[in-house]
C-alpha cells in the first residue's frame, strides 16, 4: 500500500499574522542562519510564491503580502 505524503510547511498551523510573525521573529534570532532562510521558504511556499535562484541582482524579488508580515 502507498502512502501519499505532502511537504511539510509549519504555516500551515499557524493563522493569525501575530504568530507567523513570532515564527518569522524566532527563526531570526536563531543562532543559525539557515533556520531564518527555511522560513522565509515556509513563508513563500504558503503564499504561493515561486522561488528561483537568479544570477541577476535585478530579478531576485519575491512579491510577499505585507499585510501578512505587519505586526499586531
């Protein structure tokens, strides 16, 4: 029997923009800095947003609803 999976993204579970905020916040002040980069991708994947690797300083942009980071 297979099983289906998905990936899985912590802001699936978090609803309110305060605590994506305090997960954005907390991953920041991490010691490493790859665990804020994880969730900036978290964040952009649950926004739907493609994320790509350009050569080109003048492509690299996300389009991330403000709203959404804005703070209580």
């Amino acid at each position: 029997m297979k099983t289906n999976t998905s990936p899985y993204n912590p802001l699936d579970y978090l609803e309110t923009p305060e605590e994506i905020n305090e997960y954005l916040n907390d991953a920041f002040m991490d010691d490493d800095p790859q665990v804020f980069l994880i969730a900036l991708g978290h964040l952009a994947r649950k926004q739907g947003v493609q994320v790509a690797y350009s050569r080109s300083p003048a492509k690299r942009h996300l389009n991330i609803d403000p709203d959404l980071l804005a703070a209580g």
